[in-house]
C-alpha cells in the first residue's frame, strides 16, 4: 500500500503479507495452514478475539510464511494481483462524488499509477503531523493498528460495493475494529509513521480488494503545490 515516500526502490522492503477475505466454508485454521504462519499470529495481527471472528466476508492481513517470495501468494485462492490503473480524472462536473476526501483543503503530492517503475496503489496527501484525517464514507473498521510494513499506523475501512479505504502513516489513531464510522468522522491524526520521509496521508481505494485510482471517486480536483 507511500507518499512523500521518496525512499529508493531497492531500499525498499518487501511486504510481510497481503489481504484477504475469508471465503464461506473456510476457517482461520484453514488459512493459517495454507500460509504457513501460526494461527496464533493471524489472531494477533487482525485484532480477533478468537477464530470465530474470522466470518466468511471478513477482511484480514494474512502473513507471509518463512521463506515465501511475495510474488507467489501464500493463499489460495488469494486477493488477485492487479495492475494499478492509469491516473484517470476525478469525478466529473455534475456527477455526484462516491467518497468525501480524508483531509481538508487536500493538495496530493503522488498520484495514483506507476512510481519507480512499481505499483503505487493509492493518493498521497499532504497533512502536517496532527492533521485530522477522515472517514471517506461511513463503514466499518476492519483493520487499525502498525503491523503492515511500510504503512506505519493503518486504518482500513470497509464500505459497500465491496469497496475499502485505506488511511496510512498516521501518528495517532481513534477508532478500533469492529467499530462503525460515519463519512466526515476524524478516524486518526496524520503522521509520519512507516516508510515515509515526510508527514502525509496515503489514501488508498479498493474494489474486491482490487486496487483503484482514489480520484475517481472524490469530488473535484485537489490543489496540487
């Protein structure tokens, strides 16, 4: 899932897991085994209380096991692999946007598409540290914490249409999962948090877990600086 993120590509780690959503009939047990890890880690990682919590529908970060190569997903079936979408306009005139923006008066610094010559999955805005960042729409938060490399504190939201929204490199957050948000409501305080050499908000737009340009579903144009 990084903004003002100007580290070197080869200085870049790789990523510890990828999402996924459990399928009817599956158990966590279940994915643990096909990913290798201990259940006991995918517990801890998504905040569940116990295997129960892992419901058909549910969203969760699934770890990489000792020795996999992130370009061979641990699960299957996994999230599939996309390649991002080329920048494309935000919403246009006349056309009521989807998502409200995640911060006041936003000026993106990184857009959406190729960087580096790999994925960059979502917007980055800039916010100095503390800036309140908001809910895009109301949902339900299913991830909150600092575990995902790279994302430092992380809040993904979980929306209708299959849709989520990811808020990184917070410095403090303000909800937990499980917890229900309405569209407008401050859900963290931006930061600096994981690999970023500035205060940003990365925002990222998913559709079945699929990677989308954010500006396509926000109202008009950003300021740019």
């Amino acid at each position: 899932m990084l903004g003002a993120c100007r580290t070197p590509p080869a200085a870049r780690p790789e990523p510890l897991g990828q999402w996924y959503v459990v399928q009817q009939g599956e158990t966590l047990s279940e994915i643990a085994q096909r990913s290798g890890v201990p259940e006991e880690d995918l517990l801890e990682v998504n905040g569940f209380k116990s295997a129960a919590d892992a419901v058909p529908g549910k969203m969760l970060f699934v770890l990489f096991g000792p020795g996999h190569h992130p370009e061979a997903p641990p699960a299957a079936p996994a999230t599939p692999v996309a390649t991002p979408e080329a920048p494309a306009p935000a919403a246009p005139a006349g056309k009521q946007a989807r998502f409200r923006w995640p911060v006041d008066a936003p000026r993106v610094t990184s857009v959406f598409g190729s960087r580096w010559g790999r994925p960059h999955e979502g917007i980055d805005l800039q916010a100095a540290i503390g800036t309140p960042v908001y809910a895009a729409e109301e949902g339900e938060v299913v991830y909150a914490g600092n575990r995902v490399r790279g994302y430092g504190n992380m809040v993904v939201l979980k929306h209708g249409d299959a849709l989520l929204t990811v808020y990184a490199h917070n410095s403090v957050l303000l909800v937990k999962v499980g917890q229900h948000v309405s569209s407008g409501q401050r859900i963290a305080l931006s930061g600096q948090s994981g690999h970023a050499t500035g205060p940003h908000v990365h925002f990222e737009v998913r559709r079945d877990q699929v990677p989308r340009d954010p500006l396509q579903f926000l109202p008009g144009r950003a300021a740019k600086p």
